[in-house]
C-alpha cells in the first residue's frame, strides 16, 4: 500500500496551495483530485484579484486579508495576475450615503482609495455611463485561476509533491479515532483502492460537507450559486465596481480581449450545480447596463456558473449575508484525529488560507520549518536569452501569453521542441496563440486524460472561436502524437464541443448564435460526428 504524511483532498487554489506549502516545508504530500485541478470554483468565478475595498464596510477581516493577499500574490505570482487596477463607480442608482461609509472602512482597512473626477474616469474609461456620479481607484487586478492552480502545481512537483486527478476519496479511514489513509476511487476504470496517510486536509470547496460525511463527520458549508457572462471584447481597461453594498451583477473584470460580468447569488443543493439559466444572463445584463449603457452592442461568448464554499457559525447567514472570511477545522475537537477542513474564503485569500492548514498540520509533526509561500516566487522568470529564442517562433506577445502560461521550465521544453521539429511551430488555436508544441506538452503531462484538461492548460478553445476552429485541429494532435489514452477521436471531439456548448446554449441570439451554426456546420455538416449524413 502506498504511504505518504499527509494527503490534500481537493485541486483548487487552496488545495494546490497547501499541496506547495507542505512540500516547501519538506512534508511528503499527495494532492487528490476528483476530476482535473481547477475543476470546481476556482475556474468558475470572475478572476478578481481583490482589494478588499468590496468587503471594507460589513467584513472588514475580509477586507484586510484581500490587500495583505493581494500584494503577495502580486509579487509571487506576477505571471497570473494583470495589474488592471479597479474603479468603484457610484451611478444614479446608487445610494449617496454609502460612500462616505465606505471611503472610512477602506481606510481602517488599509485599503488606497482615491477619488478621481468624473471627467477623469470617463477619458480612462470612455465606455463608462456618463451618468455615473462619483469614481475612486483601489488596487484591483485580474487573475488566471488555471494559470495560478497550475503554476502551484508545477511548484510543489519540484519540491517532491504527488498529484493524481480523476481520483475520487470513498471513505476517509481511521483507527482509534486516528486517521489511517483514504479509499479512493479510479474515475476511468472504476478500481478502488487504498492510500496510507498521517493527515486529510480538506480543501474540496463546496464539496466540504459532503466529504465531511465520509469521515462521520459535519461540516455547515452552504454551496452558494453565482452566474457569469464572458463577453468577446475588453469592455473597460479596468476592474469596474459599483460603490454599493455588494449585489449581483455589480462587477466587471477584464481578462486578456475578454471581459466577465459578474454575479449572481442563490443557494445551490449541491456543490456541482453549475448550470446557468438564461433568466440569470438576462438579470445581469439588465444590471449592467447602468454602467455600461451599450452593453448589448457587445457579443457574448458564453455564460458559466460556480458554487461559492459559504461557511457560517450563523445559520441564518446565507448568501452575501455569510463571510467572505474563512476557517480552518481541527476535527481532533470531534474525535479524529489527523483530519483538518477549511472552509470559506475566496481565490484572492488561498495562499494565506493554506498557509494557515499547513501550521496546523506542522504542529502536530513537531515541523519548526517556517512558511515561505509568500517569499518565493512560484515560477521563476524566463531569462532574457529563453525570450530571445521563444520569440523567434511565437506570433507578436504570444512569447510573453507562453511564458506565462507555462513558465521558465515548461517554455524552455517548448522552445526546445519548436528548435527541433518545424512541424510543431503551427498554431492549433489562433485565439489563445496556442502552438502544436505546447498542446503536445500539455497532452504529455499525467494529469491529462480529455481534451478539456489540455483546454485548461492552454486555454485552447477558450477564445472567441469557442473551440469551432481549433478543436478538429488538437484531436488530430492528439491522435497523431498517441496522446488519447485509447479513448476514441470522435468522442474526445465530441466532448469538447460539448463542453463549450454548455456555456454558448443560454445566450443563444444576435451573433452568438450565428457563431453557433457556423459551429455546427463545420462538425455536422463538414465533419458528420453525429452520422445524420448518410453515404
């Protein structure tokens, strides 16, 4: 039976943050994960890098920890984050008596808010309603969770770390009221088997109470839903937030050419209801328009859902009423010992939360080695000479959107085999500038098993094609290169179009939906995957 110290249940931003922190600190560590790593909420939210300025007046603990966070991440994972910063704009919706509210409690949390003229935010950001009334700047950002997950993950992986995906936790076993290991579970061939272990974090998200239960235990964790709309065009430079108390459709961050509306709060009944409706796409629009009055001259690319890990000592705190705060369980205090859960946060707090699962667990080791996730960059940067190479090869800033992506190690075997083979210098996604050699080095890495897990490496298929040009090109990849994993061609294709069809199908009018057939054409008509094309 295979053994290691401690086993991380859950491969979002907090568990590949405590995966990293554990090895840093020379503790033998596996990370499990269900699925692919960033699966679940930390792919499946706004990509705010937060100030804290949105929780400054009701959770100010929160607020303080965002532009603690928010600093470090900025330093050592300078690679995911894009230094937008942010607008917090009253409009004329807006009450007038929060603002001075608000200006005191990003103060007293240490948070820079600069009030800056109307005229002023309206030349920095000429789509702006000119209705708009008051406009401060705070230190927001943008930031690449599957970039962010997988730059962690490549971390750890150097400092010893284990990671095995598509691995479902069965039963947390003990013995004496002692952790002893896990069963788990194969995703692909059904085989269930055992892994020893001192210690279980949980660091699932959403899924916390139901793991929880596989240990005999609770865990009051509410799954709460939230709505998003990716929209195929930066609509503003910046993060834009309204300046009231945080609602829905109050946020609109830009990412790379796109831009994300964001989002909508109900409670889920379970951690994966991850189905947008077209009522909530029509919600946020509604809501938007009072920043942006033109919003529908944008075309949108897709609308996704994630569920928000809300954990409150107060059961009638639901929704936005819950803290954006988080904690961390010693269920030592229920009687097993060995299992630890946190709960809560956000993507912006991970490295801060992880770091304070791993003090935990190294206090039980008697482990005296300190933290140092927040003094060591996570990837280090590629040297100019690597730049110079890759640069050769790459379209205008795709050296740059490689660089970030894979980092110095990754890109150097990259570059390595655009040097050696010509044939893999083609572009398979035009959108993402994503090149033949780094598919086949995604496709070539152990965790992956489907098409969409090399899409969440690359972000292949994720731009403004959705995945109509690029998806028949990276499966020919794929099977030319024997990375299918004996799975069959036209169903991985299959998949994937699946996939983004799950997002496109809820905003279904003006281009997306000549987008849509254009797709359909090229895979139903040209292609024949569904054989309604007879012979």
């Amino acid at each position: 039976m295979e053994k290691v110290t401690a086993i991380v249940i859950g491969g979002g931003a907090t568990g590949v943050g405590i995966l990293r922190d554990l090895a840093m600190r020379g503790v033998d560590a596996m990370l499990i994960e269900q699925r692919d790593l960033a699966h679940g909420t930390s792919s499946r939210y706004h990509g705010l890098l937060h100030s804290g300025a949105r929780y400054a007046v009701k959770d100010a603990e929160a607020g303080r920890e965002c532009i603690e966070e928010n600093t470090i991440l900025r330093r050592i994972g300078r690679h995911c984050v894009e230094a937008t910063e942010g607008f917090f704009v009253r409009t004329v919706e807006d009450p007038e008596d929060f603002e001075a509210k608000w200006v005191e409690g990003c103060k007293n949390c240490g948070i820079s808010a600069v009030q800056i003229s109307v005229e002023e935010a309206l030349r920095l950001e000429p789509n702006l309603s000119p209705k708009i009334k008051a406009v401060y700047r705070v230190p927001d950002a943008a930031i690449d969770g599957f970039r962010m997950v997988w730059q962690n993950v490549a971390s750890a992986r150097r400092y010893g770390a284990k990671v095995r995906t598509y691995t479902e936790v069965v039963r947390i076993n003990s013995t004496n009221g002692q952790v002893t290991g896990v069963t788990v579970r194969d995703y692909f061939t059904g085989q269930e088997y055992q892994i020893a272990c001192d210690f279980v974090i949980s660091a699932v998200g959403s899924w916390a109470g139901e793991l929880a239960a596989k240990a005999g235990l609770q865990v009051g964790v509410q799954p709460d839903k939230g709505t998003l709309i990716a929209f195929n065009h930066r609509i503003a430079s910046r993060v834009i937030n309204r300046l009231h108390q945080a609602s829905d459709g109050d946020i609109f961050v830009p990412h790379g050419s796109i831009t994300i509306l964001g989002t909508t709060s109900m409670a889920a009944d379970k951690a994966d209801d991850t189905e947008p409706s077209v009522e909530e796409v029509k919600k946020l629009l509604n809501i938007g328009r009072v920043l942006f009055e033109n919003i529908d001259d944008y075309r949108i690319l897709r609308a996704f859902t994630g569920t928000r890990p809300l954990y409150s000592a107060d059961p009638n705190a639901k929704g936005r009423g819950a803290s954006r705060g988080f904690v961390t369980l010693d269920h030592a205090h229920d009687g097993l010992k060995g299992f630890i859960s946190i709960v809560g946060g956000k993507f912006t707090t991970y490295r801060l939360m992880a770091e304070k699962a791993v003090d935990m667990v190294c206090e039980y080791l008697g482990n005296k080695t300190p933290c140092r996730t927040a003094e060591e960059d996570i990837v280090e940067d590629p040297s100019e000479a690597l730049m110079g190479r890759a640069k050769k090869f790459f379209p205008v800033h795709g050296a740059s959107l490689a660089a970030s992506r894979l980092g110095a190690e990754g890109l150097s075997r990259v570059v390595d085999k655009l040097e050696k083979q010509p044939s893999s210098r083609q572009l398979v996604c035009e959108c993402e500038n994503v090149t033949l050699a780094e598919v086949e080095e995604a496709a070539a890495d152990p965790t992956s098993f489907t098409l969409s897990d090399v899409r969440r490496k690359t972000r292949m298929g994720m731009g403004t094609c959705q995945g109509a040009f690029c998806t028949y090109r990276t499966v020919g990849t794929m099977v030319a290169n024997d990375l299918t994993n004996g799975q069959d061609s036209k169903e991985l294709l299959k998949d994937f179009i699946e996939a983004r069809w799950k997002g496109i199908r809820h905003v279904l009018w003006g281009n997306a939906i000549r987008e849509t057939e254009l797709t359909r054409g090229i895979y139903e008509g040209t292609l024949n995957v569904n054989g309604a094309m007879k012979k």
